[in-house]
C-alpha cells in the first residue's frame, strides 16, 4: 500500500459517523436491522406517481452491518469501532478496517450517515 493511501486511510479512520436523523431503524428478532429511508423531493414524488416506487425504501443490512449500525451513537471514530467488530466476528471480518471503511463509506454515499469529524 502506497504512503498516500495509508495516510488518507489512518485519517479516515479518525472520523466520527453519526446516523442521520431522517433514516428510522429497526431490529429484528435476530439481530437484522432493517433501515426506513423516506423518499422526498420532487424527482422521488414524480417516481412515485408514475413508476409506483414506495414512499419510504427499506435497507435490510448484513450481519455485519447489523452489528455496527446500533454501535454509531456521533462519539466513537471508525478506529474504535473495530474493537467490539473484531472481538464478535474475529476472523470474519478480516481485512477488517479496510471493510469497515468501505462499509462507512457506502453509509455515507447513500446519505444515512453524516460525520462529527
């Protein structure tokens, strides 16, 4: 791995995610945690006027997922979340900060979470 990515790697995992306050979560018997995102805005209101798309979307997260999702409170960075991930999923959830990361990443693109940091 280049110096560059390390770097902008050890940075992001210094970053503090909070859980935006327009996604609504729930969980299931199991664990599973099912994400409900209203879908607003003139283009969403259009789609679902003419396409029949849902008012409010619903994200069925992994196991992983799952686990991370209630450990988001806005206080802890990515680098102390890997802890309680590693110490409940050990070597399956190796290579482990790149996949969180990637994971928080994903979150972010998608508008569920924001960032303290």
């Amino acid at each position: 791995m280049k110096r560059k990515e390390k770097a902008a790697q050890a940075n992001y995992l210094e970053r503090i995610p909070k859980r935006c306050a327009h996604v609504s979560w729930t969980a299931d018997e199991k664990g599973i945690v099912t994400l409900a995102v209203e879908n607003k805005g003139w283009a969403n209101r259009l789609a679902q006027v003419l396409f029949l798309r849902p008012k409010i979307s619903y994200i069925h997260l992994d196991e992983l997922g799952s686990f991370v999702w209630p450990l988001i409170d806005g206080k802890t960075s990515l680098e102390a979340l890997g802890a309680p991930v590693e110490e409940a999923f050990g070597e399956k959830a190796q290579p482990l900060y790149p996949r969180l990361a990637q994971y928080f990443r994903i979150l972010d693109s998608y508008g569920f979470i924001e960032w303290e940091k």
